[in-house]
C-alpha cells in the first residue's frame, strides 16, 4: 500500500513539475556568469520577474553554446549574443531580433603581456609570438584585413587565460573588463587594446528573442524587457548581490574580480551617458555599419535590412 | 619409401622408467594413480584406455610438458642425449610456413644453420612421402598430409623416444589405415621407442609390440602385455585371425563405457 | 566478378545514399527544414567545390597528423602490450592505467595538451595517439594471448628461448588481431587529430571551428564529410597491409576458393 501511495506521489509531482516548466521561460546566457550578465541576475533576485508574473530560469554558457540557434530553433524563449551573430543568423534565413543591449561600447579586445613594449594594435599584429582569437569571428576578420602581412600567429581561443599566464610570448581575445583583471590578480597584469578603437564596434552582449515569439508576445516580451532594465541599473548602482550569487556558479572568477568588473564596465554599459530610461535602447545607425562591414568582410552575401535587426522596449 | 636408418647413428630409443607416478589437477582430481612401469629402448609400446583416462597427461609428462605430483619418471638413452619427438592430437602446424619451414622448425629452435636444416627436413619428407608437396602451405593440405608433415617434424631431431597422442584419430579410416603402416615400417627402420596413445583398440594392436591399458581416472594400470603378432604389420593382418583374437583378448580388459564410473 | 555483379554489389549501398540526399534537398528547399539546422546537400557540394583548395589543403594536415599520431600509438602500444604479456603481475599492475587512454575525454584535456606541447601540430599529434592507443593495447594483448596452446607445447618441447617464443610463435599469431585493433585505431586518431586541431589549431578541425563561428554549416558538413573519408582511406590502408601480410595464411584474408 505504501508503495502505491509512493508512487502516485512521485507521478503527481512529476506531473506538476513538468507542467511548470511548460510556463517557465528560459533565459539562454552564452557564457558562465559574470558582470557582464551582472543585471540579469539581479533582475531575478530582486523579485521583478515574478512580479510581473515572468517565471524566467537563467542558465548558462560555455564555449560553443549555440545560443542563436537555440532561440530560432524555440528551445529557448531568450537568449544572449553578440550583435554580429544576429545579424549573420538573419542572413542565414533564422529570424531573431535583438531587444537589449547591455554595452553601448562594446568590450572586446586584446590583451598582451605588458613586457612585450606594444604601443597599438598594429604592433600586436606585426610582431612575431601568438595571439589566440576566435577562427572566422568577425572581429578576427576585421584586424586581420586591417594589419594585412601581419607577422603574428594565430591559434584558436578556448576560453580562459590559462596559456596567458605561463607564456610570456602569448596575447589573446578577451573582454577587457574581465580577463585582465583575473590575470592580474593570479600576478600578471596585462595591457589591452579595445577592438572598438580600431573600428569595429557593434553592440555587446544583446538579448535575443523570435520576432514571431515577440509578435505574439508583445506585453510579455516588454515586462521582460523592462524588468531588465531596471536589474541593469540596479545592478549599476549595487553589483554585490547579484556578484554573490555569480561567484558561486562560477568558480573561474572570484569575487574581488567581479567587484573590480563591475567597476570597470561602467562605462562601456552607459556609453555616452544615456538616460536610464534609455540604457540598453539600439540605433538603425549602429546596425546598419555593423550590416556594411560584415558585409565587407564576406561574412554575408545579403544585406539585411537594418530596422529587421532589432527592436527598442 | 625410404627405410633407411639415420645415418648418424645406429639403431637407438630411450628407456622410460616410471615409478609411482601420479597427478593431480585442480579440478578434476587425481588424474595418474601411483603408475610404475618401464619401458625398454626400441619397444613400440601403445597406451590405451577410454578417454580422459589421463593417458594423454601421461604423455605430456614423459614429454617434459608438465611435472609428477609424486613419483620418479626417468629417461635414459642407450646412446647419447634424450631427444623426443612429439605429435600432437591436431597437426598442429604454423600457418604461415610451408611444409618444409614447418619441418626444420625444431632444428631452427636449436640454433641450427637454415642450409643443413633443409637438407635435414628434405630427408624427413622423403621418409613420409612428402617431398613434392614441400612447398605448400598448411592450409593447401590434406588432413593426412598435415600429420605427416607432423610426423616428419617430429623425426627431424632424430628422436630417440618417439612420443604419438592419438595422431591419427580425426582421420578417415583408409587415410588412417595408411598411416599406420608408415609409421610402423618407420619404427622398424630407425629403432627408437615409440610411446602411442590411443583409445582405439584395433590401432593399438595393430601398431604395438606391447599394450598398457589404463582404466578410468584415476588411472591405475589394468593390463601390461606384449602382442603376440608378427613383427611386420601388414594389411591383410588387419582381417587375419590371429589379429582378430589379440583385440579380442584386449577388448575384455578395456572398460566400456557403462563400465566408467 | 564481371561488371554486371561488380554494379549490382554497388547499388544496394548507394540506394539509401541517394534517397537520402534527394529527401534533405527536397525539404531544405522547400523550406519546410530551416538551412540553419541542416544544409542542402547541394550546398554542401558547392562548399567543397568552391573550397576545394582549402579543404585539400586541411585534409593533408589533419591526415598527416593523424598518421604520426597513428604511428605513435602503434609502437608504444605494441611495445607496451608485449611487455605486459610478459608478466602476470606487470599486466595486473600496469593494464588498469591503459584502460584510463580510453575512457579519458580527450576534450577536457585538450587544452592541457596545448599547455604541454604547445599550439600546432605536436599537440594535434599527441591527441591522435592518446585517442587511438587503447584499442592496439588491448587487440595485442588479445593477440598475444590467443596463441594455440599445442604450439607453445611444441616451442618448449625444443627448449625454445622467451625470444624465439616471442618474435617466431606469439607475434605473428598475433598480428590479425593486431591489424584489427589497428583497424579502430585509425578512425580514432583522425578523431583524436581533429579535437587536437579545435584547440591547437591547423587541419579540418580548424575549418568546422571557423565555420562554426560563421554559422557556415554546409562548410562544417563538407568538412566533416571529408573527415569522414580520411578515416576510410587510413582503414583501407591498414586492410592493404593485412591482405599482404596475411593473404597467404589466414582465413580471414582468403576468399572461399
């Protein structure tokens, strides 16, 4: 009898777990998390997602996470990418938009080990030693037509700066307001270059949805949209809640680096210095460069439109 | 054929001298119970009984393949060292060598130069009618042609205790009948001591000048006698009378099978 | 065979090929399966067409590295298989610690290899080998231990040397089984070179990496089909050698005359 009883118990809760989940969103991040997904979670723990009756389940990434085709593909109602990848998918025939950005400047670099006595990007390039950067990616494309003859050589980038610290000899992508500031504390400081400097910036770290799920979803997707906002400036004015519970998922990144992050990418969130109503909103002229020079670099064959690209909330 | 003896030496065989021998395995148990017997140089002696009688442990005991429990197991020769053949159950022969490779293998073991030891098989292939089929392989053989190669490598050390474990059992009976003869006339040109096992009671008369039958495990000794037939086995003595009485005499001693316990 | 059975054997395996690719063309066309999950299969033509090149290029890196990789873990496999078979007690000690080569994720260690060997090909080379290792261990081993009983009676019979037992008897016993583990070994370690090349770069690998990031999934199809068939050409290969060595002797290599 009290197997029975056992057993109709689990198959209920089963039952009630699985039809949960069929109402939970999920919130696809493409990497472990970090600052640079700081306002996310400060959004979840602050209770603004259930208040505005969101049941949103942030998972994250790694190396590889197909995240945009995870969102075209529904298995997951939204997501986080770099704005290239929109626009790249778009061509490809997947039909995505971006909603938010968190960086107006956009974070990427390279970083270099300051003892090699490099002034500039240019000298990175036509310097011998290795630099580890993402095979195909745009921003690889972009600085290897810019530094055309460039002396350095090229190995994949796995993620982490395990390889930075034991060879001297050893430059790599990174995030300049994350992978830096670990090196530093694990004792080599390091000097990066911002990718945006030498002309390529596109948005970064841009949340991503269906437009038809959007289309049919218009008040949930701004609820959304708008409680991200307000976890972003929240975030901005009070990381170490949100930092807390990061450190735990992520044991790559401790908490005085995430501290010194959060500092450090202030800037690069609020840009010129938008008003709050306004952080994360995008502009058609900022596509439409991004659009031009992937298109540039072959990375398209078409040109999507630039207003198919996002949507302001 | 030729019958010649081996031109190094005359007429030579070991003596084997077994004093309470026995054996024992995990498993199965005892195996030779306290087996004392001798055998003298040149006899042709067949070991008989039903099967897992442990004569073929027996054998591989006098092989030097495996030691005695207890016991003393002593081989002389009359004439120099101890040298033994030995053929196997199945040919037994390396795949990937020919007849002639699979011949001189025993004298290339020892150290032998290849030139004196083809030289040596070719005479032992001569011996057992081989000598066109020199160089197939194994697998081109038939399973007669197999055995005689067997026994040709066998030969080829000129053994002085020539050691047979129920050689020609999967053979068909005229290949078999054929056989025997050989290995008979064989026995009659080089002179060495033959130890032959055998569940076959037809064989073992026809083939031995003297029979030791084992009962079943473990094995004690339940006849040791000689054969009283002429020493030239023929064919027509496979229906002669005399033939035909001596297997019958046997025949009483060996168990049948409803008899094994 | 003549030519009419020699076509008829080839149809019953091409059937499926061609069914299959017409299907996925007809329904990547029609849009009915979105391009991004799967590629045309005349994209994926095109893309080996137009890369044509590229690809030949890659495939020359990964197949030599995937070969030197191959050629390691022949010899240290085969080295360490025999001495194993040597000693009861050297197998019992040392064999668990092979088992690790297979059952390690070679992509977890990847990135230590890199840190060992550094970026390129050394470390492409030593992927392919810690991938392909195992299964030569353990066929020679296999081999080694499956020698007839009744010859090694016939070796100690002539007081035969652990020498002579080893390289006249047990070796070449061994070698069908060895060529069988040699078979597996060699589709592994164009794997292994492949996982290698994602993190030390260079190679096929590098070519899925990049097409990867570009969303160029007909290039990661055509990179993968010739991956593919690098490995058929590396088991063929070893099929040549064993056809030639053991043609003469052993069952498996002969046809019913």
């Amino acid at each position: 009898m009290k197997i029975i009883l056992g057993f109709v118990l689990i198959l209920l809760s089963t039952v009630a777990a699985w039809g949960a989940q069929a109402t939970q969103l999920q919130f696809a991040l493409n990497w472990k998390a970090e600052p640079e997904f700081g306002g996310f979670y400060t959004a979840k723990l602050s209770g603004s997602f259930q208040k505005r009756n969101l049941d949103v389940e942030i998972t994250e990434g790694g190396a590889g996470t197909p995240v945009v085709q995870m969102v075209a593909n529904s298995k997951v109602r939204f997501g986080i990418a770099a704005a290239d990848e929109v626009v790249i998918s778009q061509a490809r025939g997947a039909d995505v938009v971006a909603l938010f950005a968190v960086y107006q400047i956009n974070p990427q670099g390279i970083m270099v080990h300051p003892e090699r006595g490099f002034k500039s990007l240019g000298d990175v390039f036509n310097s011998p030693g290795t630099l580890a950067i993402q095979s195909g990616s745009p921003h690889a494309l972009f600085l290897q037509k810019q530094f055309p003859g460039y002396k350095v050589t090229f190995v994949p980038y796995a993620g982490g700066i395990a390889t930075f610290l034991t060879d001297p000899n050893f430059s790599q992508q990174c995030f300049v307001t994350s992978e830096p500031l670990i090196a530093r504390r694990k004792g080599k400081p390091a000097q990066s270059f911002l990718i945006a400097d030498a002309g390529f910036n596109p948005y970064g770290t841009v949340v991503i949805a269906r437009r038809q799920y959007v289309a049919k979803n218009q008040k949930q997707t701004r609820d959304l949209i708008n409680t991200v906002r307000e976890g972003w400036i929240e975030y901005l004015r009070a990381p170490e809640p949100a930092n807390n519970t990061m450190v735990k998922l992520n044991r790559a990144m401790d908490a005085v680096s995430m501290k010194e992050a959060a500092e450090v990418q202030k800037s690069f969130i609020l840009g010129a210095g938008a008003p709050a109503q306004e952080l994360g909103k995008m502009t058609m002229e900022r596509w439409g460069t991004l659009v031009n020079q992937l298109y540039d670099l072959k990375l398209i064959k078409t040109k999507p439109v630039a207003d198919k690209l996002f949507q302001n909330f | 054929m030729n019958s010649s003896s081996y031109s190094d030496q005359s007429k030579s065989g070991a003596a084997v001298r077994c004093e309470g021998i026995s054996r024992a395995f995990a498993g199965t148990g005892l195996v030779l119970d306290r087996l004392t017997f001798q055998i003298e140089p040149g006899e042709f002696v067949a070991l008989l009984g039903p099967s897992g009688s442990g004569k073929s442990s027996l054998l591989r005991l006098t092989a030097g393949l495996d030691r005695a429990d207890a016991g003393r197991l002593v081989i002389e020769a009359e004439q120099g060292t101890v040298s033994r053949g030995f053929v196997f159950q199945e040919a037994t022969l390396i795949p990937w060598r020919n007849v002639l490779r699979n011949t001189t293998l025993p004298l290339e073991l020892q150290g032998w130069e290849m030139e004196r030891a083809k030289a040596r098989a070719q005479e032992e292939l001569w011996r057992v009618r081989l000598m066109e089929f020199a160089a197939l392989y194994p697998h081109e053989l038939s399973g007669g042609m197999k055995m005689r190669t067997s026994v040709a490598r066998a030969l080829i050390t000129h053994p002085n205790l020539l050691l047979l474990d129920e050689p020609f059992a999967a053979l068909d009976e005229p290949t078999r009948h054929a056989l025997q003869q050989q290995l008979r006339e064989i026995w009659a040109a080089l002179g060495m001591t033959v130890l032959f096992v055998t569940h076959s009671i037809s064989e073992a008369v026809f083939l031995a000048n003297r029979i030791i039958v084992l009962s079943p495990r473990p094995a004690r000794i339940l006849l040791d006698s000689s054969i009283q037939l002429t020493e030239t086995r023929t064919a027509a003595l496979r229906t002669s009378f005399a033939y035909v009485e001596e297997v019958r005499r046997i025949a009483t001693v060996v168990p049948t099978p409803e008899q094994e316990t | 065979m003549n030519f009419k059975t020699k076509i008829s054997s080839l149809l019953p395996p091409l059937l499926p090929l061609i069914l299959g690719m017409a299907l996925a063309e007809i329904t990547v066309r029609s849009g009915w399966v979105p391009s991004y999950l799967i590629p045309a299969p005349s994209e994926v033509i095109r893309s080996l067409i137009d890369d044509r090149v590229e690809l030949a290029v890659a495939a020359w890196t990964t197949l030599s590295s995937a070969l030197a990789g191959l050629l390691l873990s022949f010899t240290t496999g085969t080295l360490f298989a025999i001495a194993l078979s040597a000693s009861d007690l050297a197998r019992r000690a040392f064999y668990p610690y092979a088992v690790f080569f297979q059952t390690v994720p070679i992509i977890s260690i990847a990135p230590l290899l890199v840190i060992w060997f550094g970026f390129g090909q050394p470390t492409v080379i030593a992927s392919a080998a810690i991938v392909s290792v195992f299964p030569i261990i353990a066929s020679t081993l296999l081999g080694l231990k499956s020698t007839e009983p009744a010859l090694i009676d016939l070796f100690t019979l002539y007081s035969a040397s652990a020498r002579q037992m080893l390289y006249m008897l047990k070796i070449p016993f061994a070698l069908p089984q060895i060529f069988s583990g040699l078979r597996i070994a060699s589709g592994l370690a164009v794997v292994g070179a492949i996982v290698g090349e994602f993190i030390g770069g260079g190679g096929l690998g590098s070519v899925v990496d990049s097409a990867r990031t570009q969303q160029r999934i007909d290039r990661v199809f055509a990179a993968v089909l010739i991956s593919a068939l690098l490995g058929a050409v590396l088991v063929g290969a070893v099929n040549l050698i064993s056809a030639l060595t053991l043609g003469s002797w052993h069952i498996s290599e002969r046809k019913a005359s």
